[in-house]
C-alpha cells in the first residue's frame, strides 16, 4: 500500500456559523471525526489545510479564520496555511508530503467547487495519487445549484483525477 496521508481542507470556524453553515455541517464533522480517528489509528500523517484572506472573514488569526473546535490537532498533525484555492500553490505542502514519502493523498474538507476541487486536480498533476471521501467534504447553495447537487456532480467529475470512497469504505479499509 502507498504512503498515505489525510488532507483536511479549510475546516474552519467561518464554515460553520449559524445562518450560514455549509451543507450537512454535522453530518460533514461526524465523518471528518471518523476519518481522523481511524487515520491515527494508523499513525497515518494527518495535515490541515487553513485558508486566510487579508479581508474580515478569515484573516489570520481572527476567530473565524481558527479551525473548527472539533478537529483536535495533535504535535504530529500539520497546519498549513494557504492564501489560494490551491492547497499547493505557494505553500510548503509538497516538500512536506515529499519529505514524509507520501504517494497518495486522502482529500475531505471545504469548500467542494473551489479548494477541493482545485486541490485535487493540483496534487494528481504533481504526481500524487488521490481519494476523495466524497461523503467528507461540503459547500453552500449557489443561485444555481443545490450544494447537494454540487457534491454529487464533483464526486463524478472528480473521478478523472481520483478515486472516490466514502468515510465508511475508508475506515472498513483501515480495519
């Protein structure tokens, strides 16, 4: 089995306030909890992606900027912060994964059209293989589309850059 780590992208505090919280917020923490646990279970690597703006929402260090109080960091997790949708993108996060010998990434998180898109389709061109846990990453209602719409038609669309399991399929594989 490749070396695999867990990407936990822009869970953060901003996501989750009342009124405007992304889709199926707690169904999304649950399955995040699921998967973390079950990553350390294996002493699998664990990085936590956090987006910051230079705007009111998520500046740095700003309450709502802070990941969400339900992810637990421990001293082995990573924290990386980004300014782009591109977890990559001008970040220390390759190095990293590179210097841990990671080869596939496990991908979950917010928001599913931008960052989770973005990231996935970034780290399949830098060589990375990748799981998205297609039950583990959300976003909002567009005027558009629904966001359940949204998560369904990027779990599909995703597919041309990496293999979608749900947190279930990923924890029976663990055990």
């Amino acid at each position: 089995m490749q070396a695999t780590a867990l990407l936990i992208v822009d869970v953060q505090k901003r996501m989750f306030q009342r009124g405007s919280s992304v889709y199926q917020d707690a169904k999304l923490l649950y399955n995040l909890k699921k998967l973390i646990a079950s990553a350390k279970s294996e002493s699998m690597p664990i990085f936590y992606i956090q987006h910051e703006t230079s705007g009111n929402h998520l500046q740095r260090h700003s309450d709502p900027w802070k990941l969400h109080p339900f992810l637990t960091v421990e001293k082995d997790d990573v924290v990386i912060q980004k300014t782009t949708p591109d977890s990559f993108y001008k970040t220390s996060l390759e190095e990293q994964l590179h210097f841990k010998g990671i080869q596939h990434l496990l991908l979950a998180g917010i928001q599913t059209e931008v960052c989770i898109d973005t990231t996935c389709r970034s780290a399949q061109s830098r060589g990375f293989s990748t799981s998205i846990i297609g039950d583990a990453h959300s976003t909002w209602d567009t005027p558009i589309l629904k966001a359940s719409q949204i998560i369904q038609h990027h779990n599909q669309t995703l597919q041309w850059f990496a293999n979608t399991i749900s947190t279930d399929q990923f924890v029976e594989r663990i055990r």
